[in-house]
C-alpha cells in the first residue's frame, strides 16, 4: 500500500484553490504536475551546478556533464536498454516521432513502401508520416478498432505485405485508454522484416516497460507526463539501427570534426542531440524517475486502475453518459461524453466547480471521426489523486446535467 497523503504533501500545486473550491487534477494525460523533489532539483541546478556541458575542462562544467550523463544512464536503467548510447534526449514524444521519420523514415523508405498506423493515434504519430508520403511517396495503411475500441488484430495481420517497411502504433491511447498488445504487435511486424516504433507517451507513466523484452526498435515518451519537467523527452534506439541513421538536425554536439570540405558525425547518442543539452531538465527528469521508482510502478498503476474502475462504475450511473473506451486492458483514462450537453459545455462548468478535465479532440481529430463525435471530456488519473477526488468528479458532473435538464 502506499500512503496517498504523504504523497499529496509533495505536489503543493495540489492545495490550490480554484474559484473558492479545493482543485481536483484530472488532466494527467496532457501533463501531470511536478513533486517538490523535481523542483529542487531545478533550483539546484541552477544555483549549484549551472554550466554547458562537455567540452568544458573547469570544475562546473565537468560537474554538470556528470550529472547530464549520469540522467541519461537512469533512463537507461528505467527503461532496460542494454547501453546508455541508445538513449537520446528530445524535446518530448513529438521530436522524437519526427527525428525517426525525418532520419530513418526519408533515408531508407521509399515510393510505395507502407507504413502501418492505428486508428487512435495521437497526431503527433500521424503528421509525420504523412509529410513524410508527400515527400517520398509512402503508403499509409489503417489498423481499425473493434467495437470496445481495442485495435483489430486480424485486420493487423493482414495489413502487411511484402512492402510494409515500418509499424508505428501507441502503447495506450490518449483518448480511449486501451492498453494496445504491443509485444505481439512488434513481433508480428518483425516477422514481415519490418521496423517499429512505439509511442509510449501514455505508457511509461502507468506501465512497467522494458524496451529489450518488448523487442521494440524504437520507443518513445516525454518527461512531463511522468512527473518530470517539460521541453524533454527520450528516444530509445536499438544501437545498430541509430548506428546507420543520418544525424536529424546540424550544428554543436553531433560533430566530431568539421572543415568546409567535410564534416564527421560524432557518435552516439551525441550525433542526434545539435545544440546546447537540457542539462537542467535531464537531471530533473532522473529525479522524477527515482520518485516514481520509490513509490513503485506496479503500486502507482495499482492505484490508478483502482480509481479508473471505481470512477468508470459512478459516471455509469448518470443518466445519458456514454463512456469511450471500453477494452479489457485499460489504463488510468477516462473519455465520456453527456447526451445534450457539449464537451466544451461540460469541461467550463467542471472548471468552475474546481474539477480540471481535458475537453476537445485531444489530438486525435481522426479517432474522433471514427467514433462519429468532435471531441470528448477526458479526466485522467494519476498517483496523488484519490476516491475523494473522484466523488466531487462525479457529484460536479451530476450538477452540470441538472443544470441542462
């Protein structure tokens, strides 16, 4: 068991007041909020260690290089890669998306070649693919949902062909919640020769993932979801495939020599990372992974499946809510829409009874027409929230429809 409360203590953001009531953080999807243990180690880097990092010989900058060195080996370790090269630092899950189709994607595809997707990815596993078809001439192909909303796995099948070069699918939707077989996925698509990426935005904040067991090629996730700061996030790369990708953008770090007549790549993971490191949010990305590791994986997602299930019962029983989302292997997401009431009617009138929810497309405008609607209310559920949080969720909703009806 872990103790809520003591955990409560350490998100001060929590104690706020929104409109005179208690604030309720129901948006955990989109970012969760910070514990104190992360911003101090912000503050600290700033104050104690703050200097560019690499290929500074004084003490600040060699103290600095150790730590960002040091974050990227927990991420490392968190995830199970074999070696700490083969973790690269982005921006978040969209940089990362887009570094493996600009690198990988506009190097070795080519006209005709397929790329398989799914019906619930977010955008930012969506657009890429698609800039990249105008360019190169690509196929898309559509993995479809059953009626739970879980992904088609016969249809999966027989998607691929002897064309299909890449497979690039969520590891648990944003909108739906449904935990996607993505070992098997991946081995499918190993076993048509073709290469896969993993959007683990919605997974490594609520699942165990070990990217050797998964066999994944690549696997991808921001640390803002995950308790961490934002403006960073992690590609994962099997080494000898980020060993023949072409460097994603130019300039300082990812070279080891230049002259005007030629340039020599650095090696990895610092051929991928141009530019100044977030030296600052990398350590405070490691430190929001050692709390996570304190409190325990498999207790968080414990606790957030215990409030999912306990919440999906009480909006059940509310007269007119249809509920999106119904797979067997579900995570801490809750899409739901009222009959007669908009989404966006819903989330103001939430908001003002000091409940924080997620309304709109959420990034996922053709998964939206694929279910026939504009948009959802979205509460999702992280560590800090509790059953008392969820009943002034659902006696909020209750008000909003006697307010319609």
């Amino acid at each position: 068991m872990i103790d809520i409360e003591k955990i409560r203590e350490d998100f001060p953001i929590l104690s706020e007041k929104v409109y005179n009531k208690d604030l309720v953080y129901l948006d955990n999807g989109a970012t969760t909020q910070k514990p104190k243990q992360v911003v101090d180690k912000i503050v600290a880097g700033y104050y104690n260690t703050n200097a560019n990092i690499h290929r500074g010989v004084h003490f600040l900058s060699q103290r600095a290089t150790e730590a960002h060195e040091a974050a990227r080996e927990t991420v490392r370790e968190f995830i199970n890669a074999n070696e700490s090269k083969e973790i690269i630092f982005t921006r978040g899950t969209t940089e990362a998306i887009n570094l493996v189709v600009s690198s990988y994607g506009e190097h070795y595809l080519q006209a005709g070649d397929e790329v398989i997707i799914t019906e619930m990815e977010h955008h930012a596993n969506i657009v890429p693919w698609q800039m990249l078809r105008e360019k190169k001439g690509i196929v898309i192909k559509v993995v479809p949902m059953n009626d739970k909303q879980e992904l088609d796995m016969e249809a999966y099948k027989q998607l691929f062909s002897p064309k299909t070069k890449f497979a690039s699918f969520a590891h648990v939707s944003n909108v739906l919640g449904t935990i996607n077989p993505i070992k098997e996925m991946i081995q499918i698509a190993h076993e048509h020769g073709a290469k896969v990426l993993v959007d683990g935005a919605q997974g490594v904040p609520h699942l165990k993932v070990d990217v050797k067991d998964l066999d994944a090629d690549f696997y991808v996730f921001s640390a803002h979801k995950i308790y961490g700061p934002t403006g960073i996030g992690i590609l994962y790369g099997k080494e000898e495939i980020l060993d023949l990708m072409p460097p994603y953008q130019g300039g300082g770090e990812m070279i080891a020599t230049v002259t005007f007549d030629k340039t020599v790549y650095n090696e990895l993971p610092y051929k991928f990372e141009a530019g100044t490191p977030d030296y600052i949010g990398s350590t405070a990305f490691a430190e929001a992974l050692n709390y996570v590791k304190t409190i325990g994986l498999e207790n968080i997602e414990a606790h957030e499946v215990e409030l999912l299930k306990y919440a999906t019962e009480k909006l059940k029983e509310i007269d007119g809510v249809v509920i999106y989302g119904n797979a067997e292997h579900k995570s801490a997401v809750l899409s739901f829409n009222v009959e007669g009431i908009h989404h966006y009617d819903m989330g103001m009138l939430l908001d003002k009874q000091g409940i924080a929810v997620r309304t709109g497309h959420h990034c996922a405008q053709p998964l939206m027409e694929v279910l026939g609607i504009e948009g959802t209310v979205r509460a999702t559920f992280a560590v800090y929230n509790t059953k008392e949080e969820v009943d002034k969720f659902i006696e909020a909703v209750k008000k909003v429809v006697t307010m319609f009806r």
